[in-house]
C-alpha cells in the first residue's frame, strides 16, 4: 500500500527531510525478516542478514523523484539478499528505471554505489548521501539563474580548489561543492564503472543566492 511520508527517517538534513516529505511515497517495506532462516541455510552469516533487514525496515518501499543522472537512480529502494563479491557483502536496493549496465547496492561499509562491469563503484558513504544529493539537484534548478553542464574528460579542468565540499552528500565518486554564488556537482560514477571516460558529468547551477545555496 502507497501512503504520503509522515515520520522521515533520521539523519537527513531539514532541505532533504522537506524534499522526502513533500515528494516521496512509501510503500510497505518488505517483511525480509522471514527470509532469514532461507538466507542463513544458504550460507549468508547472520550480521548480513541484520543489515539487510534493518535497511528495508528503515527505507524499504521509499519511492523518490528521478536523480538527474544514473537514469534516476533506483524505481524504489527496496532491499535483496546479500551476496559476497570481491569488495565483500553487498546488496542490491532497488531496480533500475531503464535498461542500464549496473546495479544500484549498498556496501560493506553501507556505501551507496554501482555495480557493473568494471566492478563496484562507491558514490557515497551511505544511502543518506544519496538522498541527499538528489534533494540539493532539485531545489539548486529551482533556484538558479544559469545552469551549465560539462562532460567528459572536460570535467578534470575545472577548478574546484576555492570551493567548499559539501559533507552532507558524502560524496565519495560523486561529489558536490558550493562557491560564492554558485553550486557544482560532480558525478564521476558512471565513467569509473563502465571505464569510460567520456560518462564524466558536471553540472553547475550559479546565480544562488543564500537560500539558494543552501536551502535550510
């Protein structure tokens, strides 16, 4: 069953709490919890098991808008049974909008990231990042004056150095940075797991005012 969000999770910052509340929808999580003795029998240890249940507890079902990159990201997030891969346990949170060479999967460590063909990409420290990169992608187009994208290998030349990283996103192969009047974000996952440079992306919103970088 779909139902407007009341309660948001904690952890989120008030600009992604609001933009959750206002614009997703949560569906039932997944009773995962009765998996467990199937998933044990199978060879998945117990600590897996609690992280799988935990995460579709605290965000199973959570149906966002579209990010503006990864083909929107996950339909929903909804949590799977863990597998070992080469960077350890992992599990796939949610199936893709379109027909795309990668998965979307929470770490070892609870990273938010991407597996495909060159292996796993992890673009943010935990799934919190993830939200919140998408909630500042909305609210920096609806606030800026010009909006400017560079690709590819063009990406590299621009100067983030005076900028200030945002830590709320964090951002690990995708980043977003904030200037004097201007937001950047930098999305270097795509490029690193398919090996191609030219998936590079940078999209930079200027003409903020201070609610428009910062947005609560």
């Amino acid at each position: 069953m779909e139902r407007n969000i009341g309660d948001v999770p904690t952890g989120l910052t008030r600009r992604a709490a609001t933009f959750v509340r206002m614009h997703g929808i949560r569906m039932d999580p997944l009773p995962l919890n009765e998996e467990r003795d199937r998933w044990l029998a199978a060879g998945v240890p117990a600590e897996q098991i609690d992280r799988v249940v935990d995460f579709e507890a605290r965000w199973g079902g959570l149906v966002l808008p579209p990010s503006p990159v990864y083909d929107g990201g996950p339909r929903y997030l909804s949590a799977d049974v863990p597998t070992l891969e080469s960077n350890g346990w992992c599990f796939e949170v949610g199936t893709q909008r379109s027909a795309i060479p990668y998965l979307f999967a929470i770490g070892p460590s609870g990273e938010f990231g991407l597996f495909g063909d060159g292996g796993w990409t992890a673009l943010h420290r935990d799934i919190e990042g993830w939200i919140e990169s998408i909630a500042l992608a909305r609210h920096a187009a609806l606030w800026a004056d010009t909006i400017k994208v560079v690709r590819g290998i063009a990406v590299d030349d621009l100067n983030l150095q005076a900028l200030e990283e945002i830590a709320e996103v964090q951002g690990l192969w995708d980043t977003w940075w904030r200037g004097a009047d201007s937001l950047v974000a930098v999305y270097r996952g795509e490029a690193e797991v398919l090996r191609h440079p030219g998936a590079l992306k940078a999209v930079i919103y200027s003409g903020l005012d201070e609610w428009g970088l910062r947005g609560g």
